[in-house]
C-alpha cells in the first residue's frame, strides 16, 4: 500500500511538472505574439503589466542618438513640442483624434479601411483630424526601431504639408508587413521608397530628414504623451473625447466606412 502511494505521488509530481511547463510555454507564446488593438489591447495589459511604462522609462537607450540631437518641431504641428499633428480645418466644431503606433497591424486595419473616409469627412468639414502616435511597439515586440523610424519620416511629411503626410499615412499603413514582428520600418531606404508613391514628398529636406533622424528627439516627446495621456494601447480613437471603437472584431479589419460614419453621427457632441 505505501509503495502504490508513492507511485502514486510520483505521478501525481511528474504530472504538475508537465502542467506547470505547458502553462509556461503558453504564456510564452502570448508574450511572443501580442498584439496592440481591438480586443488584444486586454491581453498586452494583462500580459506585460507595467512593461509599457518600463519601455517608456528606457525609451531613450534605442533611440537613434535623440538625446544627442537638437530638438527640431516640424511645421504644421500644435499643441506643446508639436506632439499633435492636426488635419483639416481649425475651426471645425468637432474634433477626431485617432492614437496609432506605426508598427501596430490593428492601426493599419483603421487606416486601410477608413483611412480615405477619415480624410473625406475632414475635408467635408465634419471635424478636424487630431493625430496622435505611440512607438511603444519597438520595446515591447523584443526590440527594433519602425515604430520610431516611420515617426521621424511623418514627421518630415508632415513638415512639407499636412496634405502630404495625410498621404504618407496611408502609404505607410497600406505597404504595412503583415507580421508585427516584421520590423520593415526600421529601415530609412524603405521609408524612402515608399514616400515615393507621394507626389512632391521626396524634397531634399524630406531625404535628410528621413536619412540623419531629424525629427528623432521629436518623436520622443510624441511617444512620450502615451504614457502620461494614459492611452492604454493602439488604435484608439475618440469623437469629441469620446472613444469609439473602430475595430470588426475580425482580424485587424476595421468596421465598414458606412458603420464609422453613423459612429460618428451618433458620438459627436450636440
């Protein structure tokens, strides 16, 4: 009888062994696979925790020589260092602010689906657009520099003209890798090549900027505001600072154009 109990307990043993490994390979794999948007945002903060804010705090050690760089704000940007990059008219009463991380596959849903709505309702005059950006994505997918590196080129789009930028999103987001991990964005000859398919955008101040990181303490401060607003994760979009949510729910599409627009119309401030 003793003897069956221990072979019992030694079962018993081996078998929470090979629980416990299991539970540790699958929470590797979240780790490994987490994405930002929809329905994952959920798991990225049950997952990593505070790990936003410690990538947050060591920002500054994958940042291209930022801290070496004089700060250089781009034209056509407002609110404080020029963390905000406006599109479509000042004065228009109500106000779309849309939080998008370059390298995030939820954001280049948004942006592929309702990219060209969002720039037909603004130029309609139904709101402004209010851009709003996070490169967390570098740190918390292992490492890498798109997220950042893409910033600093919209930030030379959008220093030739809100237009242009407009245009360089949508480039971007439409030309995005279809693998988060897939860091195609660090690199500038990428980020060149695809300006291309914007008319006017390649100037030679748009190459410098692009190719010797200008704008790259800018995209610090840009990055920073994530964390101190208190955005918890990408794509986030608020009408008149309230959050709508412009994910299917399938994949990384978006809702229809149709749907965003009622959204919209139903959300916005009397």
């Amino acid at each position: 009888m003793a003897t069956s109990t221990k072979k019992e307990q030694r079962r018993e043993a081996r078998e929470r062994l090979h629980a416990e490994r299991q539970a540790q390979a699958r929470r590797a794999k979240v780790r490994g696979r987490l994405l930002v948007g929809g329905s994952v945002a959920a798991v990225l903060a049950l997952a990593i925790g505070a790990g936003v804010f410690a990538a947050h705090s060591s920002d500054a050690a994958d940042d291209d020589g930022a801290a070496a760089k004089p700060f250089v704000r781009p034209a056509h940007t407002t609110g404080k260092d020029g963390i905000v990059v406006p599109y479509g008219d000042p004065d228009a009463q109500h106000v779309l602010t849309i939080w998008l991380d370059p390298r995030c596959p939820f954001c280049a849903g948004v942006e592929q689906g309702l990219g060209a709505t969002i720039k037909e309702q603004a130029d309609a005059g139904a709101y402004r657009v209010e851009y709003r950006f996070a490169t967390f994505l570098d740190k918390s997918l292992g490492g890498g520099k798109g997220s950042k590196r893409a910033l600093n080129a919209l930030g030379a789009a959008v220093d030739e003209s809100p237009e242009k930028f407009m245009e360089y999103v949508q480039v971007l987001f439409k030309n995005h890798p279809e693998k988060e991990t897939d860091d195609k964005f660090g690199s500038t000859a990428t980020l060149l090549e695809l300006a291309d398919q914007v008319p006017g955008l390649r100037t030679p101040a748009f190459n410098q900027a692009v190719k010797e990181l200008t704008y790259m303490p800018w995209v610090e401060k840009v990055g920073r505001a994530f964390y101190d607003e208190g955005v918890n994760g990408t794509p986030a979009v608020f009408i008149d600072g309230k959050k709508i949510t412009v994910n299917s729910g399938k994949g990384i599409e978006s809702i229809t154009p149709d749907a965003f627009r009622r959204l919209i119309a139903d959300n916005r401030k009397r």
